[in-house]
C-alpha cells in the first residue's frame, strides 16, 4: 500500500515525510509566516482524535473539523457528530476559531463533496474558515497551512480569534 501523503511539488526530491504515529502526539510542527515584519517560524502541536490522550481534556487554541472530499458520510459526520462534540467539549472559549478543511482533493468527482456543498455546511456550522487541500498531490497544502497559522497566531495573540475579517 502506498501513502496518500507527500510533501507537495516544491519540495526537495530527497526529502521524506516524517512518520506520523498515533503514540507520538501531538504532531509538532515549525511553520514559517509571512508578514509585514518579515518570516517568523512558529511552532504547531496537532492532535488527532485517536491520540492517546483523551482529546476530550485538550484545551486548543483552534479546532479544524476534517472530512473526506470523495466520501458525503464524512461531511454528514462532521455536520452531525463533530460539531456538536467540539460545542461540547470545548465551550470554554467562545470565539475560539474553528476551520473545515475538506482533505483529498485530488479524488474528487462529479458524484463527491462539491465545494458549494462544503460552504454551506461550513456556514451552517459558523466554521469561521472553510479549505480544501490534497495530502498526495500537495496542492493547496502550503495555502491550509497559512490560514492554519494565521488563525492560531490571532488567537494566540488575543485578538480575539474566531471571527476574522479577509
């Protein structure tokens, strides 16, 4: 079997992905960010919800619902199960940011999860970010992990997170 995963068309031929194991979160990564000052590096822990930490006592500073652009039972899970889980859990801080990120792109068809579709239930969900990307192709990978930092950086930085103007 061979991964879904690379590290997208600009990377060095040589270079390999690191393994992700469901032991060794949270998976840390160092982003670099453009911005007016210059490029700042920033440090990102992602957890999965099969870490072995009980997720459910994470305290985020932002949550990304994912779901499988080729499969409509994944957006229905996110839409049904997910969100209300993340209401939950995770009520403590209203304004926290949350982004639905449709994964797979590089599979989609005309029968899958139209973007369209995807928008709506972002609005629905008031996810505050609504993306898409392909692990195996890369393509807008560089992009999710932009708006990624971006809205951790605002959040972090106590600007309140959550709603943000583009």
């Amino acid at each position: 079997m061979h991964s879904r995963l690379s590290l997208g068309p600009k990377s060095a031929k040589d270079a390999k992905l690191p393994i992700l194991r469901d032991d060794d979160q949270p998976f840390t990564f160092d982003i670099n960010s453009r911005n007016r000052q210059g490029t700042q590096t920033h440090r990102l822990e992602f957890f999965d919800t099969s870490s072995p930490i009980n997720f459910t006592i994470l305290r985020p500073s932002m949550i990304i619902l994912s779901y499988d652009i080729s499969d409509h039972e994944s957006l229905r899970n996110v839409r049904e199960r997910w969100k209300h889980l993340v209401e939950t859990h995770f009520n403590y801080h209203e304004s926290m940011p949350v982004m639905l990120l449709g994964l797979k792109r590089d599979l989609r068809t005309v029968d899958n999860v139209h973007p369209q579709e995807a928008l709506r239930v972002a609005a629905e969900m008031r996810c505050d970010r609504y993306a898409e990307c392909s692990a195996f192709t890369g393509e807008l990978c560089a992009e999710v992990f932009e708006d990624i930092v971006k809205m951790a950086v605002e959040t972090t930085k106590g600007y309140g997170g959550g709603k943000t103007e583009d």
